[in-house]
C-alpha cells in the first residue's frame, strides 16, 4: 500500500508541475554559471622567469608549461632555424644521452615537448620532481649534435619538397607574404634554399639569443604543493643564465590599397583554394575584442555559420567554408574567409564570400543567431575547463595580454551582455570588402577567364598576377603554350614510337613489371600486371604484401590479405581512364583528354596530356624531343581532402624491344622513393589468377 501510495504521490506531483508550465513558450535562460577559477601563486626568479603556480589535488597529475613571451622573430635568408632548433631540443641534455633521456620519460609514463619558443610536460604527481629536472635539464644544456641536426634538416627539406606542388601549402605561403611582405616576420618563408642556409652554429647562436629568461614563464598545475614548487623550480632554473632576447624593426604592413585578386597558378589545381583577407589590429585586452570573435563566430565559425551554409548547404560549391580572426598584441593579425572550391565555381565563390562579408558589415545579426553563438561559447568555455592546459593558458594569457585579474571569471557575463549592435559594430571595424586582398590559387586554364570578370558592388575587382612564392608574375599565356599541330594522338603516337614502334607495343598481350627499392627501414616492391582490360598491382613490404589493387571489367576493389574493399564508384570510373597494358591505350579513345600545355621537369621541356576525372585528376609529361614520358602525376580529392601523388620515369632501357624506365621516384606519403626496374616481362607470367 504505502508503495502504491508513493506511485500515486509521484505522479500527481509530475502532472501539476506540468500544468504550471507554460510549454507554449521559451524558457527563459538562467543566469550565466559561476565560474572560479583558482588564483595562481606567483614568484619569480633573479634570471627574469616568471613562476605560476596553480595547486588542483583532484587528480594525481601535474603539468608544466614554459612558454617565451618573445616579439616575432625574423630569419631572413635562414629561414628555417627556428622550427631546426624546436626540433633539436629535448633530444636529451649535455648530461643525459637522447636514448636515454627517452627511455626514462617513456618508462615513467611521462610526456615532454619542446619548441623553439616553449616546453611543456606533464607526469603523475609522484613523477613531478624528477620530469621538472628532466625537463630543465633539456631546455638549459640542450645536446645540440651534428648528426641530429644532419637528420633533422634532411626532415625539413623532404617536407618541403612534399608541399611544393601542395595547393593548400602554396596558398598559405602566399597569403601570409602578401599581407605582410616576405621581410616580415609573419610574412617570410622557409624554402630549401633558407635551410640550406643554416649551419649547426645557427642554431646554437639561435637558442642563446632567443631560448633565454627575461620573457619566459613557467605555469605548473595539478597535484603539487606550492613551496616545493618554488624550491624545486628555484633550484633546476636558477642556472638559466640570465639575458634579454635579441630585438628586430622591420616595417608595418598595410592592407591593399584597393580590393583585388591576387592570383597564382598552380596547373595541377583540381580545386581552388579562395581566401578573402585583410589586416587587423586587435588585442585580447581591447573592449570590443569578445564582440569580434562572435561576429566571426556568426559568419564563418562552424556548420550553422552564414558561410557554411551560403556556400556549402545552398550553393554546394565545397565541402565547408570559414573564417577567422586572429589578435597579436606585437604585429597585426589578420581576418580571413576562404573556401576550398570546385574550379568551375571559383568566380561565384569569390562572389558570395564578398557578399557575406559585406552583409554582416551592413545588416544587423538576427538575435537568434546572437543567442546561439553565445550558447556555444558558454558550452566550449566551461567544458575547456576541465583541461588542466586550459587553466595554463589562462593564467598565461593574464600575466602577458594585459588582462584584468577577472578577465576570464567574468567571461560569461561579457559574452552575454554582447549585443547585435555590438556585433555589427566590431564587424565594421575589423572586416573589409573595400580593401580586401582575394588570393586565389588555382589552375588558371580552368578558372581565370571567368575570374577577371568578377565584379562586386559594381564595380569590376582588378586581378594581380603572382607565383608561388609571392613574387610578381606575368599573366599566364595558355594558347602560347601548346605547340602548334599538337594533339593528345600526336603525342601518344610519338611516345610509342619512342619506347618501340606502335607495331611491337600492338603485339603485346600481358605485361608485369616489379620495381624495388628501399623506404622506412625495409624494402618497398611494387609488381604490376596489365592486359588489355585487367589490372593488379601489389605493394609489398620486404616480401609481405601491404595492399592491392585488382581492377578487371566493373569490378575493382583493394585487397589487403583476404579482404577485399570494392573502390567507390566514382573512383572506378576515373581509373578505367588508366587501363590497358600501357595507360596511353586508353587516354587515346578518352575524349575528355586534352593536351594541357609544356612544363620544364627535370631541365627538360615537356608537353602535357590531362585526363580529368570525378576523383582522380591524372596528368602524363612527355619529353618534347625524345617522346618518352618522364613524368606521370595524379591529384585526388575525396569527403574534403585533397592528395598529389607524382612518378618521374628515368634511364629508359630496351628489353624484349620495348623500353622501360629503369629507375621510378614515386611520392608515398610525405617521402619519395626510389625504385628499380627488376623484372619486365612480357606476353608470359600472367594468369587469370593474378587478378583474383
């Protein structure tokens, strides 16, 4: 009974609460959540290090962050010491070798980081003092050795060369050095050249002017105790000898005198990469700098942003569009909106980027858009709270961005007193349309002639010409570059002759080729069979297959073991463009193949054939005077993200009257590999089975 009693009891309960709610409207919100962020303790040593202390005895963890509060620094013509010396520190100390400096942080479980401006670790609490010495060691007697540096440049350079064909690479380049010009620090580059520039010595002198007291800070966090802090950081930091960081001039960069288009052409484009750009300056410290970050939330900072759903959900020029601001309180920062979009759209994108642009400028947000933004700040902020990095920053951010002590226990409230005219204020302040640089990177043949016809407000945009590398260019003569008489058939034609005359290479029927060579501490075979309509091709790890790929009729699929994943279809379709037993069997019968224009590979003039696709975007080099191709190249591109794959083909060699390159460099990965002809075989060691 008395259960049955406290049945009914409940349920009459719950019926009156809910006829005293009112469902037919909103609630209304609560107030913003209490936030208490713990007060750090502070001391500082003679050498100019800064210590904040933050003791959380929640979990038995702790964390430590030295960060150096320098202005930017500017390489110049060594370009490249900075990101060398981060990769150099931590490698062990002058008194602890690499190997075993690794082995103790790994055995107790333990994370340490170094870059050239910064460190961080973190251990369980127990492990604190000995991960503080570990950590202190490192950062003061770095173990600056030739060998690591040999290894370490010889890393930086295989990057580099990785991203030298890279859309996205070349557009950042770009970017950063027209806003700021490329003697700035913000604006440089590394190249090849700049870290072929730097010695050993570089970097040693680089780390004593630079890794040095006067602007550091040391924030530790978590299960410590705040007097064995300081005689622990006192006693491990206290022989960083003390000095004032090297300081540089350099000139103030302005924003474009007018809105235009500044376009590089990169020929292996299959997408365009848009940013819309103009300098700002803005501070965290700067009443209206909350304001701004929603006004940037609003158009460009997620699914529900004006951009991603102008862009994306209406007009499905690309898989996502955003925007940003940054704020630096020693250079200007820079406002962006850009969007990685199909070629055939790159004028219209320009187009509506400027448009919503300019509408947040004009237009007042709604304040439904208002309210959800600031859900989303209130939602991110408390959840960063739980991160004891967070709390780092926090701290951080106070002592060196100028903020009031409550800047961050106040942080709700200020988010949502922020009003639309606020918003649109910070907006017409920080955004521009009428000084906007538009860089655009992308294949000119495909994109340029629509875009020197954009105009905006009705006014025509003036489009500029650079490279790669931000240096003014010359606009790109597409008609000059295609000799005359010149065809997709008159090319194929020319590179068959070359590697044996069109009457052998009709006479084969099956073809396997095995390629080797030697990458990430093994040996890469790569064996390929064709026939006139099926193709196999296994990667093989020291003798172990690693993939496959079978295509033969409709079905193509990857193998790997005894699994078997069918390719997407449209990723079927384009390599069908490739079949036979050599790929330029089936480029002659593609009508959508076309000659693409001469391209210098290797110090030789080449002529171009391009097969687009739906996925996969192959372009073929042909040497103009021998025929024989020398390069085959492919840009892929699925669910948003984009690969360049190359091949260079050299020292052709005849066998069975056919000549094969005996040597292929292939990328794979961030690495390109190098690989000789073992076996090539001709109309025998081919079976039905080798496509099962």
């Amino acid at each position: 009974m008395k259960k049955l009693y406290s049945i009914i009891l409940f349920a009459f309960l719950a019926i009156s609460a809910h006829a005293q709610i009112d469902r037919s409207k909103m609630p209304e919100p609560g107030p913003a959540p209490e936030i208490n962020l713990d007060e750090p303790q502070r001391f500082e040593l003679k050498n100019g290090l800064k210590v904040l202390v933050v003791e959380n005895h929640k979990l038995p963890r702790a964390s430590i962050q030295l960060s150096l509060d320098n202005p930017p620094i500017l390489e110049g013509d060594k370009a490249g010491v900075s990101s060398l010396t981060g990769s150099l520190l931590g490698n062990g100390s002058k008194s602890i070798p690499k190997d075993d400096f690794n082995e103790e942080v790994d055995f107790l479980g333990a994370n340490i980081s170094f870059g050239s401006q910064f460190a961080f670790a973190s251990s369980l609490s127990k492990y604190f003092p000995r991960i503080l010495e570990l950590m202190a060691d490192a950062a003061i007697n770095p173990n600056f050795t030739q060998e690591e540096f040999d290894k370490e440049k010889d890393k930086l350079i295989t990057g580099l060369k990785t991203g030298e064909k890279d859309v996205k690479t070349i557009a950042s380049r770009v970017q950063r050095a027209l806003a700021y010009g490329v003697n700035h620090p913000a604006g440089e580059y590394t190249s090849e050249e700049t870290v072929n520039n730097v010695t050993l010595a570089d970097v040693q002198q680089f780390y004593a002017n630079y890794f040095v007291p006067a602007n550091a800070y040391l924030v530790v966090i978590g299960d410590v105790n705040f007097e064995e802090v300081k005689e622990l950081v006192t006693a491990r930091f206290t022989p960083w000898t003390k000095a004032v960081p090297l300081s540089f001039s350099f000139s103030k960069p302005a924003d474009a005198q007018y809105t235009q288009i500044n376009f590089v052409d990169v020929p292996n484009a299959v997408q365009s990469e848009v940013t819309v750009q103009n300098l700002v300056n803005l501070q965290m410290k700067d009443a209206d700098y909350l304001p701004a970050l929603v006004a940037n939330q609003i158009l460009g900072g997620g699914g529900e942003a004006r951009l991603f759903l102008n862009l994306r959900e209406d007009k499905g020029y690309t898989y996502g569009s955003s925007s940003g601001i940054g704020n630096n309180k020693y250079i200007p920062s820079r406002f962006s909106a850009s969007a990685s979009v199909r070629n055939m759209v790159t004028d219209s994108s320009v187009v509506e980027l400027l448009y919503e642009i300019d509408r947040i400028i004009k237009e007042p947000v709604s304040e439904k858009e208002l309210k959800n933004v600031k859900a989303k700040y209130v939602g991110r902020f408390v959840r960063a709270l739980e991160r004891p990095s967070t709390i780092a920053g926090y701290a951080l951010n106070i002592e060196t961005e100028g903020l009031p002590k409550d800047f961050y226990k106040t942080y709700l409230e200020r988010i949502n007193a922020i009003t639309v005219e606020e918003v649109q204020a910070a907006a017409q302040k920080y955004f521009s349309v009428d000084n906007a640089r538009i860089v655009v990177v992308g294949k000119g043949s495909d994109v340029l002639e629509n875009l020197e016809k954009v105009s905006f407000n009705g006014k025509t945009i003036p489009v500029k010409y650079y490279d790669k590398y931000a240096n003014d260019a010359e606009k790109p003569n597409y008609e000059a570059a295609i000799p005359e008489g010149v065809s997709v058939q008159s090319i194929i034609d020319k590179y068959f002759e070359a590697i044996g005359g069109k009457d052998e290479v009709a006479k084969i029927q099956s073809l396997k080729l095995v390629y080797e060579g030697a990458a990430m501490g093994g040996i890469i075979k790569v064996e390929e069979k064709r026939t006139a309509d099926k193709m196999a091709q296994t990667t093989y790890m020291n003798d172990a297959p690693m993939m496959g790929v079978i295509a033969k009729g409709d079905e193509l699929y990857m193998k790997q073991g005894a699994n078997k994943v069918p390719l997407p279809s449209d990723l079927q379709k384009d390599m069908k463009n490739s079949m036979g037993i050599f790929p330029e069997q089936s480029i002659a019968a593609n009508s959508a193949a076309k000659v693409a224009g001469t391209e210098m590979v290797d110090g030789r003039e080449t002529i171009k054939i391009e097969v687009p696709g739906t996925v996969v975007q192959a372009t073929y080099f042909y040497d103009m005077e021998s025929g024989l191709k020398v390069k085959e190249a492919s840009v892929t591109t699925m669910n948003g993200q984009t690969q360049n794959q190359e091949s260079f083909m050299k020292d052709y060699q005849e066998i069975e009257g056919i000549k094969f390159p005996s040597i292929r460099v292939s990328s794979m990965g961030p690495q390109m590999i190098e690989t000789k002809l073992l076996e090539a075989v001709i109309n025998k060691d081919v079976t039905e089975a080798d496509f099962e």
